[in-house]
C-alpha cells in the first residue's frame, strides 16, 4: 500500500500514488482524494485557527488523472467574520476540477445550540472488505478501512457506512478531521448505486458539501441515497456524522448513461 496519497514536489504540485486510483480505470483517480487535496491547499493558503468550514462545493470539468497534478488557490472574498476561497486542480495544462469553501468565524457559547437529536449508527466490528462485484480491486477502495452499517459497494441500493482512511493524504502531513471526511464523501453514489457498475456509469459532475460541525472522532460515517430520472440524471443524497452525531449532508448530480 502507498505512503500517502500524494507526494509533494514543491510549487503546488503533487505526484499521484496508486492509492488514488479509483474504480474505472489504472490512470484515473478517484475524486475524494483530489477533492481533499483541493481543501488542503486552500486551507494551507490562508490558515486561521478561529474559523470553520461551513460548505464546500466541487465542479468537476473532467476525469482527474492518476499522475503529476497542480493546485493553485486564492483568497476570493476575505473577512474577518466569514471568508471564501477558491481553488483550481490542473493536470497537463487541462483544469479538471475547481473548489469554493466558505469559512465562518466560530466561537464557543455564541448562541444557544439546537442540535440534532437523531441517534447514529453504532460502529460495526471489522468485517471483509468487499467492492464492486463485476470491476476489479482499486487501490482508493483499499486505502480506506470501510465498515458497512448496510448496503454495500457490491450491493444495489442505499447503503450506510463509517471509513477511516489507513494512509496520510499528503506525505508528511497529518490528517485532519475534515479531511477524513472529504476522503469518504465522494464514494456516496458508489456505495448507493442503483444500476450494475459493469453496465452504467453515473458520474459526478458536483460535489455539494455543508457542514454545522467538523468531526470529532476517527471515524466518520454517511448515509446515502441515489434517485434516477429516466432520462439519464441523478443525484446522491448523503447524510453525514461521526460517531458522536450527524454533522452535516453532501450532494451530488450525477451523469448517467449505459456502458
């Protein structure tokens, strides 16, 4: 298994180890890993300690390759009180996907909490990993350490489940709890799909992520959901938590189209 998901190399490059490769082909990456690369960047960029992620959207201009790849990010809108940054990935001169997160000034007892009182799953003992039934093993499925509540990749249907990633995202750089999360979350409509993978593909086209607290523990969890019009669009609605409550949802819309 790789060291990392990305080696840096110095000015906002980064090569791409095996372990960002997804399901649809050796030279493709799958997209939690270059989505979490993205946040990683703009956060190294602009760093502030008394501020939260409160939403991160992704627009995916095409597959992301499993090579050497840029990420340039700016501040867009700054503030003392709410901030937006902007991100952009490259591969080979082509911009493949592009990131905006809006940062909100937290600070403890600010205002009373209304929380979610729905209780979250508890988290499975250990159990085999399995992936798609009719596509081979990739190594972004074998990064991550999945423990499935119900459902499964290698199932039809809605499906729960809590991951922990079992390698850093960039080489010589700690986790972070957020980007635990972001690791997981683009798997959504991979672990909910509707349709035999062998037969359909149902690819992102956006990432909607928002968020009223970050993760608090190792493992991270979503529950998820896909609907299909018959006229090849769908999207994926994700429920997120940890293991000590829900934390926020994620949404995709998805390209659909027979193999």
């Amino acid at each position: 298994m790789s060291d990392a998901y990305y080696q840096p190399l110095g000015d906002g490059r980064f090569a791409s180890t095996p372990a960002v490769v997804g399901p649809w082909g050796a030279g493709l990456a799958h997209g939690s890993p270059p989505a979490a690369l993205l946040h990683h960047v703009m956060e190294s960029a602009s760093p502030r300690s008394d501020v939260r992620v409160a939403q991160l959207t992704y627009d995916f201009f095409g597959p992301v390759p499993a090579t050497e790849i840029e990420v340039t990010a700016e501040m867009a809108r700054p503030g003392a009180r709410i901030d937006l940054s902007k991100a952009r990935l490259s591969a080979g001169g082509r911009t493949a996907m592009e990131a905006r997160a809006w940062r909100i000034a937290a600070a403890p007892g600010r205002v009373p909490e209304v929380a979610d009182a729905r209780e979250v799953p508890r988290l499975p003992a250990p159990h085999a990993q399995r992936f798609f039934a009719d596509l081979p093993s990739f190594g972004y499925g074998e990064s991550i350490e999945w423990r499935f509540v119900e459902g499964g990749f290698h199932e039809i249907g809605p499906a729960t489940v809590f991951a922990r990633p079992r390698i850093p995202l960039v080489a010589g750089s700690e986790l972070t709890p957020l980007e635990r999360l972001l690791l997981m979350v683009d798997s959504a409509n991979g672990i909910s799909g509707e349709l035999a993978p062998a037969q359909f593909t149902f690819v992102p086209v956006s990432l909607s992520i928002t968020l009223w607290r970050h993760p608090r523990t190792e493992w991270t969890g979503m529950r998820a959901k896909t609907t299909i019009d018959p006229e090849g669009i769908g999207q994926t609605y994700t429920e997120l938590f940890d293991e000590a409550g829900f934390l926020g949802t994620a949404l995709q819309a998805l390209f659909i189209a027979a193999r």
